[in-house]
C-alpha cells in the first residue's frame, strides 16, 4: 500500500518569500523552511520508495541521519536551483525571492 510517511503539505505563504509581491522578503529562516517545502522532494522520495516496492518501516524513515540526508538533498536543490535562476529572475524584477537576495540584503 503507497503512503507519505510525513506530511508534505506544509503551508507557504504567497510568493516565493513569503511577502515579494507585497515589497518585502521573509527572513532567511522563514525562507529556508518555505524553500523545503516547494522543491518536490518530499513527495518525490515517498514516491521513489513506492515506485521500487519498498516498504520501508517508519523507525528507518524517521532516522535523524536520514531526515538529514533528506534535508541536504532537499536544500541542493532548491538553492541549486535559485542560484541558476538568479539572473533570469534580476532581468524579469523578481527581488528577494531567492537565497542570494536574502543573503546579500543581509535578511537574516
């Protein structure tokens, strides 16, 4: 039977920053968690172990070692992808709704 063992829907408020449309950034922690949660990698993972026919057992799945190795992933990706879309997003007026923004505005 397919399951997501921990829940993926995590709210994100609107904006890639929480608040850009509005002329204003979300601090960076308020980012990092909103970034986790609009990558695709939790469902990805569940869907993964699902695809291969993997019953994994909640006590390996909730390991800390792999919630982190999880988390690392997660975070390469979607700050791979910020730092690949910074300039596109400069050139459209897209300020503050990525990690270089945050960072170089000092948000944090």
């Amino acid at each position: 039977m397919f399951r997501i063992p921990r829940p993926y829907r995590r709210p994100i408020s609107p904006g890639q920053a929480g608040t850009a449309e509005l002329g204003s950034t979300a601090p960076l922690e308020t980012y990092v968690l909103q970034r986790l949660a609009s990558t695709g990698c939790i469902p990805v993972f569940a869907g993964t172990a699902f695809a291969n026919g993997l019953d994994i057992p909640d006590h390996e799945i909730y390991d800390p070692a792999v919630m982190a190795a999880e988390n690392a992933v997660n975070f390469m990706i979607g700050w791979d992808n910020d730092l690949i879309s910074y300039a596109k997003e400069k050139f459209h007026g897209e300020v503050g709704t990525n990690v270089p923004d945050l960072v170089s505005t000092g948000r944090s």
